[in-house]
C-alpha cells in the first residue's frame, strides 16, 4: 500500500524558514517524480516546485524562485521543500504529488498547513 505523508507545517513570520518534508512508502521513489502544490482558500491550486527522477532538474513557480529549494534523499524515500524568506501570500495548504509518467500512477498527500502572520 503506497502512502505520502507531508510534515513540517506551521505557523511562521514573514520572512521567516520552514522545511516541509514528503515522506513516500510502498513504491520504488526514486522512479517518480515529485511536485508540490500549494492551496489557498478561494485560489486554484499552484504548481510550487518539481524535482525529476533519478536525481533530475527542479523547476520553480516565478512566486518562489530564488526562496524555495526543493531536494530529494532517494535512500530515505523523501522529498523536501526548504523555504525561506516566507511572505504572507505564501499560506497555504502544500501538498506532495509522486507521480511516474511512464507507470501512470500517481499519489497525493493529506497536505500540511503552512501559515505565514505576524
């Protein structure tokens, strides 16, 4: 049984650092792809940052270039999104997608709160 379980969720103040992590078993993680999304009441849900297989290229949102970093530990089946230089637009639910293109599967996390307030 595949499980994605997202951790590190908080309450921090602007300009403040978190580091969320994605935690997956049940799947051989290092074939997948990792995103994270973001959902804030009343937006769409936003693509934040992607992390390739195999140790593959991330790409980042425009909003969290240059403050976001997400990184993978194949050994440990995880995926973390350190964030840094936290502004208030960044609240959010965030959410971890492991996806594999060539196996058509794809999984969800329950998500992690991540509020941003003075």
């Amino acid at each position: 049984q595949v499980q994605v379980v997202e951790s590190g969720g908080g309450l921090v103040q602007p300009g403040g650092s978190l580091r969320l992590s994605c935690a997956a078993s049940g799947l051989t993680f290092r074939i997948y792809d990792i995103t994270w999304y973001r959902q804030a009441p009343d937006k769409e849900r936003e693509l934040v940052a992607v992390i390739g297989s195999h140790g593959g290229s991330a790409n980042y949102a425009d909003s969290v270039k240059d403050r976001f970093t997400i990184s993978r530990d194949d050994d440990k089946n995880t995926v973390y999104l350190q964030m840094n230089r936290l502004e208030l637009e960044d609240t959010a639910v965030y959410l971890c997608n492991v996806k594999s293109r060539a196996l058509g599967l794809s999984y969800w996390g329950q998500g992690a709160q991540v509020t941003v307030s003075s």
